[in-house]
C-alpha cells in the first residue's frame, strides 16, 4: 500500500474516529450523569414531599384519634336508640349533628363527617362545600367490600383515596376517605363506624410546592397512584381518575422503595421517578420531560460538540496542510527516484520551505546531480581508457615483422634488384603510412590497400608460400572502417594456419559485401583451422587485466589478434558489430567481420 492511503487510512482510524467516538462517549456520558443527577435530586424532592405527605396524614391520623374519644362521638354512639318515625328522636339526632360541627372546624381539610351506630342511626355533618359521600344506610355498608377490612383493622384507620371506591366515596370533587370503627373507650366494644372525608387541596399545595422549586426550571408533575395503577392525584389535574399504565410501559406502581429511569410518557421522552409512601401502598410518582433538562445541559452538550468539531477541523487541515504535503513530496521524491534507477538523471524535485521535506528534496537533487557528475566522469574515463586501449592495440606492430623486412630488402640490396627494392620499400611505407594514420576510421580502400601491402611483404618474405585473392566491390571502397581491422586476420591465417604448408598451398580470399545498412567482408584460408578449445578461448571474454597480460606475454608471438579486433570492433561500433569465426580442425577458417555501413568525417 502506497503512502498516502495509509496516512489516510493512520488519519481516519486514529484522529476522526477516535475524535467523533469521543464526542459521542461524552455526549452519552453527560446524558447518564445527567439522568444521574437528576435521579438523585428528585429522589430528594420525592422523599421531602413523601414526607409532607406522611406529615399530613398522620397529622389527620392523631385529629381522628382525639374525635374518636371526644364526649360528641362517644356519647352520640353510646346512647343511641332513636326511632326514626318519631319527631322528638328526630330533633335529638339534629342536635346530635350540630355537636358534630365541632369536629369540622378542627382542622380545614375536612370536608365531611358521617357517625353510623350499631342500631343504624346515621348522623352527619358537613361543611358548605361539596360533598361526594353517598349516605347509603348501615346494612348497606355492612354489604360494601370495605366494611370487612374496617372491621379486620379493629379501629385502625382505612383510607381511600380519589376515585377509589367510587360507588362510595363518589368522583367530584375527589376527596380522601377515612373509616375507622368507634370503641368505646371504657369497655372497647365496638359502637359504630366513622367516616371522615378530607379535601385534597393541601396535598396540591405541596405537589405544586415542588412542582417548581427554581424559577428558571422546567415544571415537574407529580401523580399519587395506588397499587393498580389508578391516577387518585395528578398536579395538572389532567390525568386524574385514569390508569397510570395508559401512559408508560414502567408500571412504577410496583415500586417497593424508590425507582427512575428514562420513559415515554404520554409519549414524550421523559424521566420518570417513582417513590413508595406510608399509605395503603400508594406511590408518589414525578414526570419530567427530558428536553427540559437537557436544555439545562444545552450548554455543556454545545461545548462538546463545538469542540469535536474544532478538533476535526484541526485535525482536517492538519492532515490537509502538513501531513498531506509531506506525503506529496515524499511521494515525489519516491516518483523521481524510480525515474533516476531508469537512467533519467536530469530529473529534479521542486519543493519550498524550510523544513525536513526542502532539505529532502535538495539532498535528492543533490545526490542526482552527482550521480550524473560521476558517471560523466565514469564514462569519460571509460571513453578515455577505451581510446587508449585502442591506440595502444593499433601501435602494437611486430617489431620482428619490421626487422624482417628491412633485412629483406637488405639483402635485395646485396642482390642487386632495385625493381625488387624499391617495390618493398613502396608496401613497408604504405604500412607505416596506414598505422601511423592520425583518424581512427579510413577507407575501405585504404585498408584494402594496406592488407595488400602487408601480403606482398610475407608472400616474399615466405617465399611463395601462399596466394590471395581480393575480392572488393567499387561501390564497398569509399565507406570506412576501423584502420588495421583486416591485417591481424590475414596475419593469424599466415603465422598459424599454413604452419607446414609447401610453397604454393595457401589460400587467402578477401570478400567484401555491400549490405543495405552493413559492410560485410569474409576472409577465408585453407589452413589448418583451429580447435574447439581455441574457438572457447577466443569467444571468452576477459577482464582488461588479464587482455593485457596476453598482450604482454603474447603480443610478440600474436600481434593484435583476432580478440583485440573483436574488442576493437565492439568497442567502436558497439555489440551488434565485431567477429565471428567458423573453423574446425583441418578444414580452414572462415571469419566474418560486420561493420556499420557509414562514411568517416574523412569523407
């Protein structure tokens, strides 16, 4: 994988998604801290008005207690033995009602007395406020299902809430009930029952109390609900009379001490907190809707998400700005360099600054530009010591072969032929002529010229010992070739392939052939050819090193030989050109030498 996607990939995995994940686990955190917090404090405003509650009620409690043991119940009940049907017990029973009133004014949550003797005489006494207690006779309460749990408590109070009971208690205006049976206080035997009724106002009071304890605060509602779910108090007045369970899926009327969490009710996001009072299983339950406490929080969640998205942002023009320049120009750099291993060493790498990537790509320059400052230097010095190799194999000329020759025409000199004289003396200059020649390249011709020179010299010198034959196109003479090409060849034919030969055995033939975009000339004898271990030699290509100890050891016996015009020929007109040889033991050689078809600045 290529740098920048893993950058890219190094960006994603390790800043953006570490950065949202971090916005995301602390938004969700401040939510369960939020939820945690606000549990804990309406858990604290429940208690508080669980505890006004119980306050309350025990306060009706100990009010119920002294009237149980007060002269106008005990004595009402004691001596009851009234005749309805007679106006004098009615008269008796209306002043027993106005004693009654005293009960009422005890304290201004109640609302309603009704007294019930064990013979069936019922006295009441109210307020002028509306009443919802149905004066139904004594058999028929003894009937109800609440009279045997009054009876079960043996004077305890039993209460019921709003809209529980409603065949008894009634619906408007709701009101809580008491009913407790009357003892008598000297012998404890049962003389009636009593049924009180008390209004709900003061418990609003409370609800609404700390319905909204901060002026700035979202309104919380507060439900009083008994076991089954039913709705006895709502501090909206809404929902009262209905089922708790109609609304929400928590059924917080379960709860055995305290419970919250977060539900729907009426179907709005909300948290629902749910506390166990002292009374008949009743449970005082709060409603907040959570968007009015996380517009508490608005604040604290914008910070979050103001900064997620700064860091993101940074860290987008971070990578955009830094990360992703540096990666371009490392890439670059990497581009550049794939380009210099192909051999482009006049590729350079723009960068601007001042930082690591600047000096990057300046050492890449710079290491560029000396790479090519030195192979120009290696190739110089290769052009330099391929010349000098080629000079050095174009000087090498037998210094026997010259001596034998100037013997030969020392000893013409003593014979007397002048005609004989003078035309050796013509081929040795023509020879030193060409060798001394100041360009590389000459004449098809004059190399031609110089091979004939060279073969009229040893054929004199050999005495007969072989014949030639040149075979050269007109068209073949003005094109050039390397000088001192052709005369190693026919010198190694002479030296090493008619080694005992008579006179006249020899053959040499010189062909030269004009090819469309080549020169090719085959040089052939009927020597004694050469072996397979002599064709592997001369095919092996050797290190300058030991080619000049062959020249140092053999150049007297070898001269130039046939693989220093090979190197010779490579060297110049590069690998497509040079020998090959075709030889086997006494059959002769046949060496094919390929040159350029091309013309020398001398033309």
């Amino acid at each position: 994988m290529n740098l920048r996607p893993k950058l890219m990939l190094a960006f994603i995995f390790l800043i953006v998604i570490p950065m949202i994940g971090l916005g995301i686990f602390s938004f969700i955190n401040s939510e369960t801290l939020l939820e945690k917090k606000y549990s804990e404090q309406t858990e604290i405003s429940l208690r508080a008005v669980g505890g006004n509650i119980h306050y309350f009620f025990r306060e009706l409690d100990q009010l119920s207690d002294g009237n149980l043991t007060s002269t106008e119940v005990q004595d009402t009940l004691k001596y009851s033995s009234y005749n309805s049907n007679d106006a004098g017990t009615l008269i008796q029973i209306n002043q027993a009602e106005k004693e009654m009133k005293r009960i009422l004014f005890q304290h201004p949550a109640v609302s309603f007395v009704v007294l019930y003797a064990k013979d069936g005489t019922m006295f009441r006494s109210y307020r002028n406020d509306p009443t919802t207690f149905k004066p139904i006779s004594f058999d028929m309460l003894k009937q109800h299902s609440v009279y045997k749990d009054v009876m079960n408590l043996g004077g305890r109070p039993l209460w019921i809430g709003p809209y529980e009971q409603r065949e008894l208690t009634g619906v408007e205006p709701p009101l809580f009930t008491q009913i407790r049976v009357v003892k008598d206080i000297e012998s404890f035997n049962d003389l009636g029952v009593m049924i009180t009724q008390y209004k709900t106002e003061e418990i609003s009071s409370m609800l609404k109390t700390f319905q909204n304890p901060q002026s700035n605060a979202a309104e919380t509602r507060y439900l009083i609900v008994n076991k089954a779910g039913l709705i006895m108090l709502d501090s909206k007045k809404k929902m009262d009379g209905h089922n708790i369970n109609e609304q929400t899926d928590s059924l917080p009327q379960h709860t055995n001490n305290y419970n919250s969490s977060r539900e729907k009710f009426e179907g709005i996001d909300s948290l629902v907190s749910s506390y166990q009072l002292d009374r008949n299983g009743w449970i005082l339950v709060s409603i907040k809707p959570w968007d009015s406490l996380t517009n508490e929080n608005v604040r604290f969640v914008q910070w979050i998400g103001m900064i997620t998205v700064l860091g993101l942002l940074s860290a987008v023009l971070f990578n955009v700005f830094f990360v992703n320049r540096v990666a371009k120009t490392i890439i670059k750099v990497v581009r550049k360099m794939r380009l210099v291993e192909q051999g482009l060493l006049d590729i350079r790498v723009t960068a601007q600054g001042k930082d690591e990537t600047f000096l990057l790509a300046n050492s890449f320059n710079s290491m560029v530009e000396r790479i090519g400052n030195l192979l120009s230097e290696v190739r110089r010095e290769q052009a330099r010591k391929q010349h000098a190799e080629m000079m050095l194999m174009q000087a090498q000329i037998k210094p026997h072969f010259l001596f034998n020759t100037l013997e030969s025409i020392n000893a013409l000199a003593a014979q007397n032929e002048g005609a004989k004289i003078m035309l050796m003396v013509r081929r040795l200059s023509n020879l030193l002529r060409t060798s001394m020649h100041q360009s590389e390249e000459i004449r098809i011709s004059q190399e031609i010229e110089h091979v004939r020179s060279y073969l009229e010299i040893q054929k004199y010198r050999f005495e007969e010992l072989f014949s030639y034959e040149l075979n050269v196109p007109a068209e073949a003479l003005d094109f050039s070739i390397l000088k001192l090409s052709l005369q190693p060849l026919v010198e190694n034919s002479i030296q090493h392939g008619f080694d005992g030969y008579e006179d006249g055995q020899g053959r040499i033939s010189i062909d030269v052939t004009a090819e469309p975009h080549q020169i090719v000339i085959m040089v052939r004898d009927n020597g004694l050819g050469m072996s397979s271990r002599v064709l592997t030699k001369l095919s092996a290509e050797s290190d300058s090193e030991s080619k000049q100890t062959d020249a140092a050891q053999m150049g007297e016996r070898r001269g130039l030989g046939l693989r220093n015009v090979a190197d010779r020929l490579r060297i110049h007109y590069g690998p497509a050109f040079g020998l090959w040889i075709c030889s086997q033991e006494g059959s002769g050689t046949v060496i094919r030498c390929v040159i350029p078809k091309s013309r020398g600045d001398q033309l």
